[in-house]
C-alpha cells in the first residue's frame, strides 16, 4: 500500500484552489445577473445633448450653436435638453445645416 503524504503547503494549496473556484462561481453569477440594460441609440426617440454631438461627430459646442441658432430643435424635459431622433436624421440628410462650407463649391 503506498502511503500519500500530505503535508500543510498541499493542504494550503488545495485550500487555496477551492477558495478560487468559489470566487469564480461568484464572479460568473455576478456577471450573468441582470442589469438594466440601456436602449440603444438606434432605438431611442430621443437623445441627450452628449449623445446627439456623438451621433452627429460634432461637439457639444457646435450642437449648442445649432441650438441657438435655430437650426436643431430640441425639447426641454425640466432641465435636460433632449434632441428628437427625426432631427439628427434631418440633419445627416443636409448637411450643409451644420457645415455651411459644405454647400460651397471649391473652384480649381
């Protein structure tokens, strides 16, 4: 019969690996809960002022110039501005709204 020494560095070791497995348990099931998910932007009707200038690859500046100028419109929700989907999408489709060089023909 052959004898299995243990001594206390194996009985650390196997402590040590079962302590792991349980934390990667906890770590897998923590992972796998269901967190509140965030919409979108594709499916969102409307779009805070940070995410518009993302959409738009402007800055938040530029898009407060739209504002104020009149060329986007926006609704007010208490303090927030919200900018509609339909808009952004209307000035994808013209863009020489936010650029107005863009309308400009350069002459060779």
């Amino acid at each position: 019969m052959s004898e299995i020494v243990i001594n206390r560095h194996t009985v650390w070791h196997v402590q040590l690996s079962r302590q792991i497995a349980a934390l990667s348990r906890q770590l897998s099931d923590f992972q796998n809960m269901s967190a509140p998910k965030s919409t979108p932007l594709d499916e969102k009707t409307y779009l805070a002022r940070r995410e518009a200038a993302a959409a738009l690859s402007i800055s938040l500046s530029t898009l407060d110039q739209l504002i104020v100028r009149g060329k986007l419109r926006v609704r007010r929700i208490g303090k927030r501005l919200l900018v509609p989907r339909k808009e952004l999408e209307r000035l994808r489709d013209v863009p020489e709204l936010v650029w107005p060089a863009a309308k400009k023909e350069r002459k060779p």
